[in-house]
C-alpha cells in the first residue's frame, strides 16, 4: 500500500502543480508564462522523483509503469493497482483545482492548436523520448539517483517548452484524464490516452538497441 500511496500522492502533486500553473496562468493575465508553465512540469516531476522514487520508483504515468512492465523491469500484476492510483491522484488534483477555480472551463486540460495526426505523432515521439531516458537513467523500475530526477524532469521542461503550444505535450494519460473528465472535455483525448502509451512501448526496443546486453531489459530483482 505505500508504493500506490506514493503513487496516488507523487501524481496528485503532479497534475496539481502543473495544470494548476496552467489554470494560474489564465487567470492571472499570463504572470506565469510558457516558460513557466514547462518548467513547473519539469521542476515538479524532478521533486516527485527524489520524495517517492526509492518507495513506489516515482512512474507518475501509466504510460511509463506499462512502459517498465513490457521492459521486464516491473510485475505485471502490480500494473492495474499503480495505474488506478496514478488516475485516482491526478482525479483529485483536478477536482481541487475545480473547487478553487470554479469559472475556469478546461483546467489545464490537452487539447491539440493544430491537427489530430500532428499532435498524435508529436505525443509518440515525445513520450517515446522520455520514455527512452527514463530506462537508461534508472534502476529497475526505481527512478532515484544523483541524475535520475534532473534528467528526466529536464527533458520534461524541454518537450513542454518546444512542443507545449501545440500538442500540450502531455506525455501522459493521467496527467490528460482527469482534467478532460472534471472539466468535461473529452475532444481528441483519444490522442493523449493512445500516442503516450504507443510511444513508451516504442521506447523499450530502442533502449535494447543501444544497450549492452542484458543492461536495459530484465533488470535483478534486487534493483527495484
């Protein structure tokens, strides 16, 4: 129970800060910014990591906990309890926001500023991305260490920065669920609940190829 708090707990801070830095943004006349607005994205995954990575790995997305299942580094059957408590925590994340930012109308929800298929491929390639970095920087399926949180929240920040005004850069269905279901905008979440995960999936043979042998699929036991 306490790696699904972790999970439930690292998500909600997550989705609170981040689509919360959205929703501030708005209504503030644009203090924050872009820049601002991806480097909370950033900046709060990196934080999450160091606090719940050695209790649940801190996978936040349930694109990356399918993404460590298919790698052989996690056990398929803790994969449906991680799963629920990512969506539980990113759920309450947004209702918060909802009762503290009642008149606002998509609370940080993803929408795409172009075509489906362009952010479609935009959301494959960036999880794809981090996915990538996520299984050559961690341990198993425990992503603490002296450059694990710096790396991935950094390319979190980078892919929110570039690709955030058209995509929303997403990255994770979660993060995309639970303000389209509080919100009740439901357009194109299909991209964001199909291309994050179709882009981790991809990630895995990627990191075997430039692997050595045996270092990135089927990690030992005793490194989760």
């Amino acid at each position: 129970m306490n790696k699904l708090l972790s999970e439930l707990l690292g998500t909600f801070i997550l989705v609170f800060a981040g689509t919360g830095a959205i929703v501030i943004n708005d209504v503030s006349g644009g203090v924050i910014g872009h820049a601002g607005i991806a480097l909370t994205f950033g900046l709060v995954v990196m934080a999450m990591i160091y606090t719940f990575g050695d209790v649940s790995g801190a996978h936040l997305n349930p694109a990356v906990t399918l993404g460590f299942a298919v790698a052989g580094r996690f056990e398929w059957k803790e994969v449906p309890g991680y799963v629920l408590a990512q969506i539980a925590g990113a759920g309450a994340a947004s209702s918060v926001l909802r009762l503290l930012f009642p008149t606002h109308e998509k609370l940080g929800a993803t929408l795409p500023s172009g075509t489906a298929m362009q952010s479609f491929v935009l959301e494959f390639i960036l999880t794809a991305i981090l996915m990538l970095a996520i299984l050559r920087v961690s341990t198993g399926a425990k992503e603490k260490g002296i450059t694990a949180g710096i790396a991935i929240g950094g390319i979190i920040a980078l892919e929110a920065m570039f690709a955030g005004p058209i995509s929303g850069a997403s990255m994770n269905p979660a993060r995309s669920l639970a303000p389209a279901i509080v919100s009740g905008h439901f357009e194109h979440l299909w991209i964001y609940l199909t291309a994050t995960v179709l882009g981790a999936l991809a990630a895995v043979p990627c990191c075997v190829g430039v692997s050595e042998p045996g270092c990135c699929l089927k990690c030992s036991p005793s490194s989760f």
